[in-house]
C-alpha cells in the first residue's frame, strides 16, 4: 500500500512529449520555514550548538594548535566516503541539499551541545549512587545511549515538524537519522582527539589524532552513530507514514526501533567481552568486530526494509504519473531495487563498457529525480525539465550502446 498522505487524483499522465500543467497533488514544505515554531526551535539550539563547539576548539587551539588544524582536516575527510555511500544509494534524493544541511548541523553542533553536559551528569550521579569504578566501567553504557540517542532523535522529529511533507517514506526519515548520525559522529570524534592531545604526555599533536582516527574512525566508525540513529529514525519514519494503522501499532514500533538503537548503543559502550581480544591494536580490533557485526547486521536489515518499502512507492508513483517513453515497465521494475540498479550498472559495463555503465547511472538518477518531481509537483513545468533530462539522458545511453533511442535501458542493457 501506498505511504502518500491521500490518495492520487486521475489525470492524464506525463510523456516525453506533452505536459499537463497541474498543481501538486499533494505539495511539499521546504526545510526553510520562518513561520513555523519548530525552524526558530532549531534555529536556537543550533546557534547555541554552533556557539558551544567553536568556543571549544578555539580554547584547544591555543594549547593545541597544530592537533586542532590537523583533526579538522582528517575529520572532515573522513566525512567523505559516507557521503558519497549515501549518495551510492540515492539517499539523496529524499531531501534537498539544505534538508541533509540542517540534519547534519542538529547532529554536529545542536545534539552534541546538548549532549556534553547531560552526560557529564550523569555520570557524575552514578558515582555518587554506584561509586566511581562502576561508573568508569559502565558510565558510557548508561549515558551515552540514553542521552545521545534522545537528543538526536529529537533532531529528526524537529526536522519533520519543520517540513512536514517532505517525509513521505520510511527511507525519506531513516537518509536524515543517518546524516544526523553522522554530523554528531563526526563532531564527537574531533573533540575526542583535540581533548586527547591536549591530555598527550607528549609534546607531538600529531600523533594523539591519528591514535584517535584508528580507533574511532578506521575500526569502528561502520557501527557507530550514523547506525544507531538511522535504526531510530526507522520507528519515527513508521510512525509518521503509517497513518493508516493503528496508533497503537505505529507507536510500538517507534518505541521498539528506539529501544533497538539504544540496545545497540549500550551493548557497544558496555565492558561486556572486552577482554576477548587481548590487549594491543589487534585485540581492538578482534573486540570490535564481534561486537560491531551484529549491530551492522541489525542494522542492514532495517535499511532493507525501508528500502522495499521504498520501491513499492517508486513504482507507484512511476506507473501513475510516467508514460513508456519515460520508463519502461522494466526500468519501473529495477529503479526500485538498489540491487537491481547495480546489477544493470555491471551488465551494462560488462557488455557495452565503463561510459555507458556510466550514462546508465546517470539516467537511472535522473529517473528516481523524475519521480519525486512529479510525487510533490505533479506533471507541471518541473517535471517537464526532469523529463528532458530523462530523454537526453536516453539519447546519450543509445548513442553509446548503439541502440534506438525508444529502446529501454534494461533492454540496452540486454542488447550484446
């Protein structure tokens, strides 16, 4: 079943040569809305965020200098390959940019802000209640996963009260949990390895970072808060798309993707099985992988769920609104599997080489851009320019492959 907020209207549908100027069947809020209390909501806390942080690693630069120029650099860097993963899965056409832009700044600076504090109180009533070694040993298990999972995934239901719809899928939610993860991942470990440095016996400021980006980055930067939040965002997504179930249901499942994140996070930041490895590198190592595999495989399920269900609305949307000429039956079929996409991607290449695996994928984005045109524009003018990009697009794949240019891609793809 569709996961529109109100059913589709019968209209004529969009071809590659005609357009029907229509408004948005359903309309869409950006994520710059100054009339809404939840924008100036974050809008404070993030500026509060942003106030925080830079006074932080403006005081670590003048004890530290050189470790603060070197972490930002490498941190921002490491940010680098998860952003080019996500936009691997064309998670990047759930939002506008400015939307992974706000999600990523409630995670680095608003989330973290708030986050700093909580803990340290935490922490500081379990030492007076357990005492100082139990809170050295399980004082991260208590206070990270409860704080931290709650104010980041505070930052997505703001997002969403922001621009509300914009989330029309579980995967539209679960894309902005993962890039609040990654803003508080990212903004965590720099301060890590400036306050690192400065706690270096040494006088080197290099090396306390690079020790820093081994351990939190290099080995266990997979299953980390990117993970954890996107595991959360999950029950957020169900909850809010789901409006035709129970409230009951949705409800439990929100509460039950949350607990998930925080079972994962706590199981983590726990010392359960840290002596399985041994000590030195090799033992951080051995350690992380057994407990950061189940946790990877937890959530890998979750992402194929949400990912299904986003095919399902793909294909929905595609066979409302798209004539053959703009998708064919069998595009429909494989934009709505990432495993499918990937797999024409290799065939193609296989068989006509790299530039047309290339145009291929180019067209199958531009396709996937199509289709969220004309779900929050119907088939007006925007979509008529997503469409040319769609036919030129075509034009350049049967230029490649030597096929006609009605040819389907799947079929180019077939054609040897």
């Amino acid at each position: 079943m569709s996961t529109l907020h109100q059913p589709f209207t019968p209209h004529r549908r969009l071809s590659a040569a005609a357009l029907v100027d229509e408004r948005a069947p359903l309309g869409v809020d950006g994520f710059f809305q100054p009339r809404r209390a939840a924008f100036w909501l974050y809008v404070f806390f993030l500026a509060n965020g942003v106030f925080s942080m830079v006074s932080n690693f403006t005081l670590g630069f003048r004890i530290v200098p050189a470790a603060v120029v070197f972490a930002t650099l490498l941190w921002t860097l490491y940010a680098v390959p998860f952003l080019l993963f996500f936009r691997s899965l064309d998670l990047f056409e759930q939002h506008p940019p400015l939307g992974f832009a706000m999600a990523f700044g409630w995670g680095g600076f608003a989330a973290c802000y708030l986050a700093l504090p909580v803990n340290s109180a935490v922490q500081s009533l379990s030492a007076k209640l357990f005492g100082p070694q139990f809170t050295a040993e399980w004082g991260p298990a208590l206070a990270g996963p409860i704080n931290e999972e709650l104010l980041k995934l505070l930052g997505v239901v703001v997002l969403i009260m922001i621009a509300r719809t914009q989330f029309r899928t579980i995967l539209s939610v679960v894309a902005v949990g993962a890039m609040i993860g990654l803003g508080f991942q990212i903004v965590e470990d720099l301060l890590y390895s400036v306050n690192t440095a400065i706690q270096f016996p040494y006088a080197n400021q290099i090396a306390p970072v690079g020790l820093m980006f081994l351990v939190r980055g290099v080995i266990t930067g997979i299953w980390s808060h990117a993970l954890y939040t996107s595991v959360a965002a999950f029950g957020i997504g169900y909850f809010v798309t789901r409006r035709h179930e129970p409230l009951v249901r949705r409800t439990a499942v929100a509460v039950g993707a949350f607990a998930l994140a925080w079972s994962m996070h706590f199981f983590w930041n726990s010392p359960w099985l840290q002596d399985i490895g041994g000590g030195g590198v090799g033992g951080i190592v051995v350690l992380s992988l057994v407990k950061g595999l189940p946790i990877l495989a937890v959530g890998y399920l979750l992402w194929k769920l949400a990912g299904r269900e986003e095919g399902t609305q793909i294909r929905t949307v595609a066979d409302h609104y798209l004539d053959d000429d703009l998708m064919t039956p069998e595009e429909r079929d494989a934009l709505g599997s990432l495993h499918a996409r990937r797999h024409l991607r290799r065939h193609m290449k296989k068989i006509h080489g790299r530039k047309a695996a290339r145009t291929l994928h180019r067209l199958q984005r531009a396709q996937l851009h199509l289709i969220r045109v004309c779900e929050e524009n119907g088939t007006g003018l925007p979509a008529a320019r997503a469409a040319q990009d769609v036919t030129s697009l075509r034009a350049d794949l049967a230029a490649t492959t030597h096929t006609p240019a009605t040819t389907g891609a799947a079929a180019a793809t077939n054609a040897g």
